[in-house]
C-alpha cells in the first residue's frame, strides 16, 4: 500500500514525472517554450500559480543564475539558485525568445496581449499536457508541481527546516518558529542537490510520511487542501 494513500497530497510518481516532463519537451504546440518555462522553473522552485502568474522579468538573474520567489499565501518569499542546468537552459531560452518577439511586459511569462498569463491558461494546458500522459485528471492542476518537488527534497535527504525554507512555509506546524538559514547552511543545501541521483539511496519511509504530513498541515492551514 502506498504511504501516502490515504492523505489528499496529490503528487507525480516518478514513472508519472518522467511521461509528463516527456510530453511537455516534445509535443509541439504554439507557445510551447513558454509553457515548458512555466512548467520547469515551478516545480524546481515548489511555485504557486498565482506566484507564476505575478512573476516579473525583474525577479529573473541570469548572470548569477538566481530567481526571487515571492511567495504568496503568507509565504516566506526567498531567492534560489538555479543550479540544475537543464532548467537554467529552458529558461534562457525562453528569455532569448522573448527578446526575439520584443515583448517587453514586466511580467515574466504573458498571454497574447503581453498581459500577465492567467491562471486559466495555465490550467488548460496542465490539463492538455497530463491527458497526453495518460495521467489521472485528479493530477493534472498546477499545486502537484509544487507538492511532487517536496517529495522530491524529502527523497534527497532534505530536512524539515531546509524543505521549509525551499518551499517558503513560514510554519511548518503551528508551534515552529521559521528557521533562517546561514550561507553555511544554504551551501550545504544546494550541495545536496548535486548529490546522488534521486532514488539511489534508501529513504526512512516513516522520515517521508512526517514530511508529508507537515506540508499537508501548512497547505490546510492556509486553505489550500
């Protein structure tokens, strides 16, 4: 029995990561770079759609491959290197094809109208892209992205303080006062992101349902579940 089947936290499986990220890079739609931006950069970074929708081109550091998170929800909103460089790659490409189409919007990702992306929008293709990955329907909205990178950093050995810093919970339970990290302790937390593939080593499975079960009390807390 899976450890998380009886919890409403809705994540990608690996199998299930692996066919939707594979739809995304190859199924060939109009705003497609786009879209593969939106979908790469918020699950690296645990993003909300709203937090996506208000995203400025300013919040965007190229040269020191970094993204200002503003979280919404009460969140702490944090800075985050980006570090993985397939990501790093997908987003200066989108950037590149921005310059190419001279839109010059504020917002970091935009409709037709160089307006903001809308969260219908979003919503659409998440839809389209997860029916193409023969993905369950209950899946296919945006919050999954953000919730199968918590699983993600559990699975890497990432701590309780660190998982919260990443996806800027400002509580973790109603009692935990938000830990601020050191730079030797941000060091440490990217390290981890180098570390071995994900998978290889064993994972405590009671360790990952406490994790679980702290992000589900954080997003009930502020209305999300």
């Amino acid at each position: 029995m899976n450890m998380y089947s009886n919890t409403n936290y809705k994540f990608f499986s690996q199998e299930e990561k692996e066919r939707f990220f594979n739809v995304v890079d190859t199924y060939e739609i109009r705003y497609r770079l786009r879209n593969k931006a939106i979908i790469y950069l918020a699950k690296y970074c645990a993003l909300r759609v709203s937090e996506i929708t208000n995203m400025k081109v300013e919040q965007i550091n190229l040269k020191k491959r970094e993204i200002f998170c503003l979280r919404g929800k009460n969140g702490n909103s944090n800075t985050l290197k980006i570090i993985d460089d397939n990501v790093y790659s997908i987003l200066k490409n989108y950037m590149y094809y921005r310059d190419m189409l001279d839109i010059r919007s504020e917002y970091l990702f935009t409709s037709q109208k160089s307006d903001s992306i809308s969260r219908k929008t979003i919503d659409k293709f998440m839809k389209q892209y997860g029916e193409l990955a023969d993905i369950s329907p209950d899946k296919c909205h945006f919050h999954v992205l953000r919730h199968t990178r918590a699983i993600e950093l559990a699975e890497m050995g990432f701590d309780t303080k660190e998982i919260q810093f990443w996806l800027g919970h400002k509580n973790i339970t109603n009692t935990e006062i938000y830990f601020k990290f050191t730079t030797k302790q941000q060091e440490s937390l990217y390290a981890k992101l180098n570390s071995e593939p994900l998978f290889q080593n064993v994972i405590d499975q009671n360790y990952l349902y406490t994790i679980v079960k702290t992000i589900i009390q954080e997003e009930r807390s502020n209305g999300q579940l």
